[in-house]
C-alpha cells in the first residue's frame, strides 16, 4: 500500500506495493519494477483492489500489429478524488524480457530525473512488470481479458515486413543514446 504523499511534499515516501500477496511477487531490480502475477493482473482487472488502488495504466509494449491480435482490455483510469489511493503503472511485452522491462525502466529514469530535487519522491512509486508477458497471460487461461480473445507473436510469419519496419525504427531511436554512452566511457 502506498504510504500517501505528493511529490512536491516533504512527507514520506514509503511503498509497500498494494498488490504483493507473498513472495511470488518479487522485486525485479530497482529500475525495472516490481514482478507482477498473473492471477494478480487479473485481480487489478476485476477490482479487487479498488479500495487500495485509484486507477491504474496498463503500457503494452508490443509492436502495433501484436497489439491488434489481441491485448488486455481494461477500464483503467477510474477517476477517483481519494488522493490516498495508489495510481500504478504495469508494463508488459510479449514476454516482458526486453520491450517492457526497457521501457520501465525509461520511465523511472526520467521520473527519477524529474523529481531529483524532491528525492526519493517519485510522481509513478508504483510501476509493475507483469511477469511472463501478454503470452503467458493469455495461455494461462486468461482469454476472458483480452480482446479480441487471440494471441500474435512478435515472430508472426505475416507480419515479416512490419517487423523489419519497427525493429530498424527502435535501432534508430536508441543509435543516439549507444553513441553518448561510450562517448561519456571515453571522458576519464
């Protein structure tokens, strides 16, 4: 559960997260969030946790032609005007083991980067990953959650070409970024 605070306050910022059961859940790392379960995401999805949680973002890391084939639906972003409430963020990929877990970690990056002056403040304390990604989830008998009820993987023999096209768009996001990092290697 989150212990209640604005960024901008000096108040604590102690967070137990509001949906960890047990040690199933487990810490990933500091950057990449904290381990989500499956019967947990179905949980957050059927509001078990409305009275802990005021809304929730689920990011879909995937490629847009995955997306279609099939993803988690929600109702997410409940508004809510009890400011006690946890907002949480869960990422996901395919298997979350590289789009997701990068992109997680992104996010807190730059969250941490907003906040520096505010430390250990953060606008996003709760950030998920959900653990074995949209594959697991939907094979593991979560069909009901997802719309529509199928699955597409990234290595889908239609998709080839779509493929091709993202994954040199991502190298070329992320050129500039391998660039400055051994760049800042060379400055002893």
């Amino acid at each position: 559960m989150l212990t209640p605070g604005k960024p901008d306050t000096e108040q604590s910022f102690a967070v137990t997260p509001v949906v960890k059961k047990d040690l199933s859940t487990l810490l990933i790392d500091e950057d990449s969030g904290l381990g989500m379960e499956n019967d947990d995401m179905v949980d957050v999805l059927g509001g078990k946790y409305d009275d802990v949680i005021g809304d929730f973002n689920i990011i879909d890391c995937r490629y847009p032609y995955e997306y279609n084939g099939g993803h988690i639906k929600t109702q997410h972003n409940k508004p809510t005007t009890n400011t006690n409430k946890a907002s949480i963020l869960i990422f996901h990929c395919e298997f979350s083991s590289e789009r997701g877990p990068k992109l997680c970690r992104y996010l807190r990056a730059k969250d941490r980067e907003m906040n520096s002056s505010n430390y250990p403040a953060l606008n996003y304390p709760e950030v998920y990953l959900l653990n074995g990604g949209y594959k697991e989830f939907f094979l593991s008998g979560n069909k009901q959650w997802c719309e529509p009820m199928e699955y597409k993987p990234m290595l889908d023999s239609q998709h080839t070409e779509e493929l091709r096209h993202f994954r040199a768009k991502s190298k070329s996001w992320t050129a500039g970024e391998r660039r400055n990092k051994r760049s800042q290697r060379l400055n002893f």
